[in-house]
C-alpha cells in the first residue's frame, strides 16, 4: 500500500519491481546486477526504513553504486507498538540518508523534504461515505493474541465498537476506517490515513510513527484514551495536501532520472547543495533568512588536549596552518587554546603571534561522559565558537585565500566528500557568537553515543541543513576540504602539482597524512622536504616555513 508505483505506475511504466519486506530477504545479487546493466535509478518507496537495524545493509546496498538513489515517502520506524512517550527522534538518527541522492520522507520537520507516505493517493479514499458504527479499533497485528490488553482497550468504548488488526487487506483496511466515526489505533497507517479522511484519532502507541506525522493526533495510554478525543483534530484539507507534495515529488523524480546520460556508462555527481535549494522551493512552509550577524574576524586553533598531543606533536605543518591563516585572514586577533603546551621548534616561531589560552577539557556535557577523544575537540570548538564567534580551523589546514566574503552569514561551513557525501565537515567553521544553528548543533551532543564520533560532528549538522529549520551558508567540498581523504586524492596534494581554484584552504586529514608524509627524523627534515618537494603542498606552503 505504501509504494509510489502503485499510484505513479504510468509515469514510470518501464520500472521493474522488487518487495522488500521484514522478515523477507532481499536478493541483493539481482538487484546490484540491474543497476549495472540498465537502470537509470533505484527508487526506494514508503515503509519504516529510518532507524531499523533490519534495513540498514539494505540502505547501504541500494546506495554504493554510481546512478542516483531515491527514497521516496519512507520515515523513522522505532518499530515498539506500545511507545507512547513524546521524545522526536533525533536528527542524528537521519544521518544514513545522506547517501541517497533525493530524499523525500514521510516525517515531518525532521530532516530533507516532506513527502508523506503515497498511500494517500488511493482511489478508495476519495469516497470515505458515513460512518456506519462508532469506534474502530485498528490495531498492530501483534496485539492480536493479547487478550487481556485488548480487552482493557476495548472496554472504554462509549459506543459500539469494532476490531481490525493491520494484516488484513489494503481493501479492508481503508473501508474500516471510512466507517468508523473515531479510530483508536497503535498502527501508523490507521492514524495517517484516518486524519486524511476527516476522522478523529487517537493513537495508544505506535512508536516514533506517531511522533513525525504532519497532522499531529494525540497520544494517549492504552488504558485511559477517551479524553485524548477531546484533543484531536479534524484535518481538512490533509488529503490534497498529502497527495500534492507526492505529485510534486514525482516531477522532481523524473527530473532528475531524465537528466541522466543515456549511455552505457554513468556518473551522477550529487550535489547537496543545489538540492537543498530545490527543497526550499518545493516547501510548503517558509524557510528562514539568513541571520545578517557579522562574524568576529578572529581565528580560533585548539591544540594540546592530551599530554603526547594524539602522537602528533606540533610540526611545521601546524606552523604553516598558523602562518598561512594570519596572512590570507588578517584577523584582529589569534587564540591558541590548549590544556598541554607544546614545546617544540616549530611552536616557538609561532608563538609570539598568537593569545595563549589554557583551557579545561571536557569530561562530560550535560550529564554525559566523554570519553572519546574526539567527542572532546568537538564540545570543546563549539563551546568556544558560541561564546566568541569567529573563525576556526583545524591545525592541519593551509589557507590560500581570505574568508571575507563569508563574514557576513551567521554561520558558515563546508561539505565533506568521500566516494559519496560524507557530511559537514567541523575542521573548518565560521560562527556569529550564540547562533542559533551551532547551539542547537552543540545541545545535540547531550544525546551522542560512544560508538561512532562522525554521527555527531559530521553526519547530524548534514541533515540538520537539510531539513530547513537553519539556513546557513554551506560551501562548496572544494572550498575547504579538497582534495579528499583517499589516498587518490591524497596524491593530489602530496605527490603532485595541481591548482585548486575554488579552494580558499585546504584540509589536509592530519588523520591520514600525518604517518605518510610529516613523520621526518626532525623538523629540519621535513622542512627541507617541503621546501625542496614539486608538489600542490610544497608550492602553497614553501613560503610559510
């Protein structure tokens, strides 16, 4: 009921159908072998995807090739019928849809474009006729052998009653609903589709379904719903506004699989940025302006949260970060903010250019423990940008041009591109004091978990853009952070001579770089290497050392 060929079948009459189901396995093999042979595109339409475990190898499948993916009227899906607690999911939790190329989801406000479920495009919708009995009582077929909790369910009905449990027919499901004068239901679709037929509903779980939809209904404990009905609401005009965003949808599915080349090979580049613009314009609600606070013109460096320094201590390449951002910037003023001082060479050339500050590390934000390295940079360059505002770079970057023409966006940062779209990168960042994308980006961390520090610092401020609640300026991966991290892109810099013209710095994934290219048997070593090299890194950064 929830696939967009269903109902768009005729704009897509050459399409080739694959179920994917819970509980069925999807043949893989078969469906790599069509997207190398001759599919424009893969379109993944409606269903709980977001969030469940279940799908995110598939998720990873359907999205490792070359030609665009679509997700089309999917949502988050924490999949705990009985959930009837009011915590959103979080935006973090949107990160692996950064992969697809176009992204319309059935959550609302949650990250991407708003394209609700396309079962609302059925035919039998369109004639809900009178109610013929009182309260419908839809709900998830694994409530079915609870008899004593659908008793306590059924028992406050002040009315004649009916139950349907969600396995039956599409046919059945929607009749029920048209029947009914009110619905109680812990199914997602019983509650969606009620509110689009001019139904009260009330929902008695359901999980994080419930929680994304656009026509809110209210939540109540299974075993004391009948008050919530004074609290819920008849949606009128639900039904066309659910069934345009999917028309308006689908003209950007076929405008993006029409523009793909015809021939046998194809590469589609996604650009982020032009489709979050896209996005705005297919909105229905207004996107907010740019905040016109100026960004302090002063740059912010961290360094020296652990006493060996992460096994890189400061070498000419942070000495070149420093000397390199001073004179393309010209900023009034330069923080080093450090716990451990460093001592070497390289640090005492540049020490009398720069304001010491000794900082406390972050051991915990909001009751949360940090123990992970990099979840204490992170807490620690955010906090500092809200309070002061300005500029901060990574150590391992080197600055080609001014950032001046960036000054005037309350916040400013840039894409980061592997093999597909990464996220925002944090190594790079400018900030108006106390903005308001940066607060809510740092309030996030109180919920961030141990076992991957890019979900926070690069995936969740990605699809924080994306929804549209912030507008800030994000830059081009070529404007900060290009070349890549691979080691192609790696060659780019370190072994060869390229100009990059968009580029006003570059970062150079000290991560990566560091063991291959600036461990020498002292600095003078690696200064006569850089000095002496033919490559993009010895050309912009000969004359900083």
């Amino acid at each position: 009921m929830s696939s967009p060929l269903n109902y768009f079948g005729s704009e897509f009459n050459w399409a080739v159908r694959q179920e994917v189901h819970a509980g069925a396995s999807l043949p893989r093999r078969a469906l790599r072998k069509l997207t190398r042979e001759n599919a424009k595109a893969v379109i993944i339409g409606g269903g709980g995807l977001i969030g469940q475990p279940f799908f995110d190898a598939d998720i990873s499948s359907w999205t490792r090739g070359q030609i665009p993916t679509i997700l089309w009227g999917a949502g988050h899906n924490s999949h705990d019928i009985h959930a009837v607690d009011k915590r959103q999911p979080g935006f973090e939790e949107y990160g692996q849809l950064r992969q697809f190329n176009l992204v319309g989801i059935r959550d609302y406000n949650a990250g991407f474009t708003w394209v609700p479920c396309p079962s609302c495009m059925n035919p039998q919708l369109d004639e809900p006729g009178n109610a013929s009995f009182g309260t419908l009582f839809l709900l998830h077929r694994d409530l079915r052998s609870d008899k004593e909790k659908i008793s306590c369910i059924v028992s406050q009905s002040p009315d004649d009653a009916r139950i349907v449990f969600n396995d039956c027919s599409s046919q059945e499901f929607i009749q029920a609903i048209c029947s009914a004068r009110r619905i109680v239901t812990n199914s997602y679709h019983a509650a969606y589709l009620g509110t689009l037929v001019k139904k009260p509903v009330v929902a008695i779980g359901g999980g994080s379904k419930m929680l994304t939809l656009k026509h809110q209904v209210p939540i109540a404990q299974p075993d004391c719903w009948t008050a919530a009905f004074s609290e819920a609401e008849i949606h009128n005009a639900a039904l066309e506004e659910c069934r345009d965003a999917n028309r308006d949808f689908c003209h950007r599915v076929k405008a993006l699989i029409g523009n793909q080349s015809k021939s046998k090979v194809r590469r589609y580049v996604p650009d982020p940025i032009r489709e979050r613009r896209a996005d705005e314009l297919a909105s229905d609600r207004p996107f907010p302006a740019i905040l016109r606070n100026k960004v302090p013109k002063i740059i912010h460096f961290i360094f020296g949260l652990s006493p060996d320094f992460g096994g890189k201590p400061f070498n000419v390449m942070h000495k070149v970060a420093v000397r390199s951002a001073i004179e393309k910037i010209k900023p009034e003023e330069v923080f080093f903010h450090h716990h451990y001082k460093p001592e070497s060479p390289s640090f005492r050339d540049v020490e009398g250019l720069l304001s010491m500050n000794k900082i406390v590390i972050p051991h915990e934000f909001k009751g949360r423990k940090l123990s992970h390295f990099a979840h204490k940079a992170d807490i620690t360059r955010m906090s500092i940008l809200k309070e002061m505002g300005g500029i901060y770079l990574d150590l391992d970057t080197i600055t080609v041009k001014p950032f001046d023409d960036m000054l005037d966006s309350s916040f400013s940062i840039g894409l980061q591109i592997g093999h597909k779209v990464d996220g925002l990168c944090n190594a790079v960042m400018l900030a108006a004091p106390n903005d308001g994308f940066l607060v809510d980006w740092l309030n996030s961390y109180e919920r961030f978990s141990d076992k991957t520090w890019d979900q926070f610092s690069v995936q969740l401020p990605y699809v924080m853009w994306r929804s549209g609640f912030w507008s800030i300026n994000v830059q081009p991966h070529d404007r900060f952070h290009w070349p890549s991290w691979d080691d192609r892109s790696m060659k780019l810099m370190f072994e060869e001579n390229h100009s990059f013209d968009n580029a006003v710095c570059h970062h150079l994934w000290e991560s990566y770089s560091y063991k291959k290219y600036f461990v020498h048997s002292d600095e003078a070593g690696l200064s006569n290497w850089i000095r002496n090299g033919r490559s993009t890194y010895s050309r912009l950064a000969s004359r900083y050392i």
